[in-house]
C-alpha cells in the first residue's frame, strides 16, 4: 500500500482513519477538504481542484482522504489501495455533532469555523446513503480485482485494520 484512498459520508472517520494510517505506514497525508476549501467555506472551482488533485497524485505515495465525486475517477485510478468507510447515517450524524460540539476537527480548515447546516445534515442522513454510497460500492466493484478494496463498518473493524498495518 503505498498510494491510498479513504472515502465514506461526513462523519465515518476518513480524516482520523487517515491520520492514524499515516502515522502507521510512515505515508504523507492529503486531507482533500483542506485542498479544496478556501476562508469562510468558499468552494474551489471544480476544473482548478481537479487539476490540483492530479498533481497532488503524482506523488510516490501518500494517503488520501475525502469523497469529492468530480475526482473519484483519477484518485481511484491512481490508488493501489481504496478503503470504504460504510458506517451507517446515524453514527455519521453523531459523530458531526460530537465533533461540533467539541471542536475537535481532525483535518483542521484554515479560517472554516466547522458548521451543521441543513444541507450537511440532509446529504449525510438522505444523499450520501441513497445516491453517493451506491455509487461508491459500484465504482469499487470495478476495480476489485486490479486493487486492494477494504469496507470497514465497525471501529472494531478499523482497529484491527490498523493493527494489523506496518510501515513499507
């Protein structure tokens, strides 16, 4: 595993998940939200992001964590290695309150103060699991066989992935 990819909903864990395989595998870390974020929640152009991913993939490895679906296609080429948070809606939305109300961002936002709005809360408990987690399951059931695919669903199940990790 030297070029990683972590997906899931807001709230499954990707950036903590990241940060702790990174410090494990000794792999740079790539929080796709703060690439993609500019001050006060002002989103990146779509064609500048994408063109900023692709050099961010050219690298030897890394460990890269985020769903943004204009990108999905060239990070999942580019990976060896796709990990799928599945955690259900319920401890996703938990999760994002919990992080909220302690202000304890993992992947930490230049001049982002960490929100829960509507959409947010709608695109976690309806769009994520209807839409974005069925077209997940299908893009990684493509490639299946030409790369390492790990769904996670539990902590247990993190815990022992990750315990079962060693430096390359």
């Amino acid at each position: 595993m030297k070029k990683v990819i972590i997906i899931g909903s807001c709230g499954a864990g990707k950036s903590t998940f990241a940060k702790k395989l990174a410090e494990c595998m000794g792999l740079e870390i790539i929080h796709l939200d703060q690439e993609y974020w500019k001050p006060n929640w002002v989103r990146t152009d779509s064609n500048i992001f994408r063109e900023k991913v692709k050099g961010l993939l050219r690298k030897d490895s890394w460990i890269m964590d985020g769903n943004y679906r204009s990108t999905m296609d060239i990070r999942i080429a580019k990976s060896d290695t796709i990990i799928f948070l599945d955690f259900s809606r319920w401890i996703c939305l938990y999760r994002i309150l919990k992080r909220r109300l302690r202000n304890n961002r993992v992947d930490t936002l230049n001049c982002c103060n960490e929100q829960i709005t509507y959409e947010l809360i709608k695109w976690i408990i309806w769009t994520f699991p209807s839409t974005n987690r069925k077209e997940i399951l299908s893009k990684i059931n493509k490639v299946k066989d030409r790369k390492k695919v790990v769904i996670l669903k539990s902590n247990k199940q993190m815990e022992e992935f990750l315990s079962s990790c060693t430096k390359k």
